[in-house]
C-alpha cells in the first residue's frame, strides 16, 4: 500500500536490479563495463588499436607474398640464364672438339659445302674488303696472330678472344684467316652473352666472303641468334635460306630440325 501511494516518477526512479549471478545478468558477469561489451559511456580506444593492428599485419603479409613472388621470378631468371650459358659454352666446346682443323685457314674464294659451286654453277668473286685497309699481306705472321686468338678460345677467355679477332679483322682484313676469324668471333661474342655483337659478326661472314666454307654454319648461328633476341619470322628465314642454299651441308641438317621446332 505504501509503494501503491508513491508518485509514478518515483517508481521510475528505482533501478531494476536481479541479483542472480552468471549468464543471468546483463552484461554477463565478469565482462564489466568496459571492451567489447562496454556501454556507450565507455572508451572505444582499445578496439580502434585492435583493428590497425589487424590491419597492419595483413598488410604485411600480402607484401611478403609479393616479395616471396618477386624473388622467385628472379631465381627463375637467374636460372634460365645460367642454363643459357652453359648451352652456349658447351655448344662451342662440341665445336672446337669436333673441328680439329678449326684454325686452318680457308680461302675466302673457295666454295662452301653444297653451296652453288658444289653443284655446277658458276661462283662469284669473294666480297673483299677496301684494298689498302690494314697491313700487307704476311702469311706468317698473320697465322701467329690467329693461332693466338684462337688458343683464347681453347682457354675460354672469351673476353680477349673478341678483342684478339676484332684487332685481327682491323689488321689483315684480306688474309687468308679473316673468314673464319669473324666466323669464331661471332661464336665467342655468342658465348659471352653479347648477342647484338654476335649477330653483326656472324651477319658480316656472308656479307664479306659469300663463298666462305663457314657461311652456312655462320647463317645458322646467326638464326639462333634471331631466335634467342625474340625475331622468330627473321630466324625461320634464314634457316630456310641454309636449308635451300646449302642443301648438303651439316648447317641445313641442324635447320631443318630447328624449323619444325618453330612455331
């Protein structure tokens, strides 16, 4: 009767209270007033710094990932790269082992193996270069110029092998050795990795003795070349080109297996 005299404001006023404990009580006991279960009154500090936190660390680990990625694309390049090399190296090694008249000389006038002259038809002049250009001709020395070049090779110093066949070609452009000296200084720009120097150097070998023994191997070479700075159209030509001009020769049978290997 005493409660039923009081105003409605005061009976708004008393706070609802179970003093049951556990799970029948709201927030659940043990939670407080504070972090997740905090009322509006309560700080959201610690949640906010939770969050970034989160966030932070997926960020780093999606650029771990990324540079996991990254690294693993290299190694593969590096790789590639290597094999690459070795490739070349013991491309040349099979070479020199299979060519023990390697550093004989061969005249610029003499006709290739199942070139034209092989069949009947008549030969063109060598392309000499300009008369008059480096040293008078001397056999002798000219032969100990070339054999040291080419002990550079057997020494696989490919980097003064270059420069011992460019420093040959500049002086005795109309030896008797200039043929196959800018042929093996194609095949040691090749080893090295200059691929635009080798291109030039096997190219030049059809364009200044087109009757030269090592013009088909140096057309060949020259395609792998293309292939290997990604002209494939350019490297299905000349292999065509061996295959039809050179018919007979080791040259044409290595670019007859090459072509249908392109696509």
């Amino acid at each position: 009767m005493a409660l039923a005299s009081l105003p409605l404001a005061a009976l708004a006023e008393v706070p609802v209270v179970d003093n049951n404990s556990g799970y029948g009580s709201y927030p659940p006991a043990g939670y407080g007033t504070t972090g997740a279960y905090a009322g509006t009154g309560a700080s959201s500090a610690p949640v906010t710094a939770q969050g970034e936190l989160f966030m932070q660390l997926q960020q780093m680990q999606e650029e771990i990932a990324r540079l996991r990625g990254a690294l693993e694309e290299q190694q593969y390049e590096i790789q590639r790269l290597k094999q690459e090399s070795l490739e070349r190296y013991q491309d040349l090694d099979r070479r020199l082992s299979s060519a023990p008249g390697a550093g004989a000389p061969v005249s610029p006038n003499t006709p290739a193996a199942g070139g034209p002259a092989a069949n009947g038809a008549p030969t063109a002049p060598a392309q000499q270069p300009a008369a008059g250009s480096g040293e008078p001709g001397d056999p002798a020395k000219e032969k100990l110029y070339y054999d040291a070049a080419f002990d550079l090779i057997k020494a696989k110093d490919f980097d003064k092998a270059s420069q011992a066949f460019s420093a040959f070609l500049r002086k005795y452009p109309n030896s008797q050795y200039a043929g196959n000296a800018q042929y093996w200084l194609g095949e040691v720009n090749l080893a090295k990795g200059d691929l635009q120097g080798a291109s030039q150097a096997f190219a030049r070998v059809s364009q200044a003795y087109p009757q030269h023994a090592k013009v088909p191997d140096s057309l060949y070479k020259l395609a792998d070349v293309e292939q290997r700075l990604g002209n494939g159209a350019k490297a299905k030509t000349l292999l065509q080109q061996v295959i039809a001009q050179y018919p007979g020769s080791s040259a044409a049978q290595l670019a007859q297996r090459d072509l249908q290997r392109l696509p």
